[in-house]
C-alpha cells in the first residue's frame, strides 16, 4: 500500500478549481500504481469526505484542521511507502519525514516504485 502524498492547499489561496486540479494530479498517480499491481492511497480520499459530513466550512477552519492532517498520519502508519509527487507542500513533507522515521520506502518518481510483488 503507498501513500501518495502532493500538495493540496499549497500555492492554491484555497481555490476549489486548484485544489481539485492537486487532487487530480494525485489520483492520476494512484491510478498509475494500481495498474502497475500496488494498492495507492491519498489521506485527502478519506479525509475530504469525513471534513464534508463534520460541517467544514472551508479549508483551514477548525472541522478542517482536526482532520484532514491526522488522517494522512494515521493513514501513513498503515501504508508501506510513500510517493512525493508535486511542487512544496508542507503536509507532504511531513507525510515524506514521518516515512522516513518509521523505515519506509520514499519514492519521488513514479519510474522509481519497483513492480509490485
């Protein structure tokens, strides 16, 4: 299972035509792993739903913060990788740091995931 981590707020003032464009770019990543036999994952695929259903009003506000990060961490302890993808991203580094510590793959390049098992 690999956590594809980008920037999705980061640069975006927060516009919904740009945070959907990072969403896009991260599950045409996923996309990219599943056929290529691995199980890929985003923290926003299950963290933006749960926002919604909490009453966010929008991201950055209180529902927001309690979950959207804290997903992706508790996502993270369960996946066996990670792949950057995109420009800076503190949430994403931090994602890359916290894989780094707990011994896990850290992919920055799709070319450079080996073949699933």
């Amino acid at each position: 299972m690999i956590l594809v981590a980008g920037p999705y707020r980061s640069g975006t003032g927060d516009d919904p035509v740009e945070l959907g464009a990072n969403v896009r770019a991260m599950n045409e990543a996923a996309l990219t792993l599943f056929r290529d036999g691995h199980l890929p994952v985003t923290g926003e695929a299950l963290a933006l739903p749960l926002v919604e259903t909490a009453g966010s009003t929008g991201p950055g506000d209180a529902v927001f913060d309690e979950i959207f990060h804290p997903v992706a961490v508790q996502l993270l302890a369960r996946c066996d990788a990670v792949l950057r993808i995109g420009g800076p991203s503190e949430g994403a580094d931090r994602m890359v740091a916290l894989a780094r510590a707990g011994g896990k793959s850290v992919y920055t390049d799709l070319v450079d995931v080996p073949p699933a098992r």
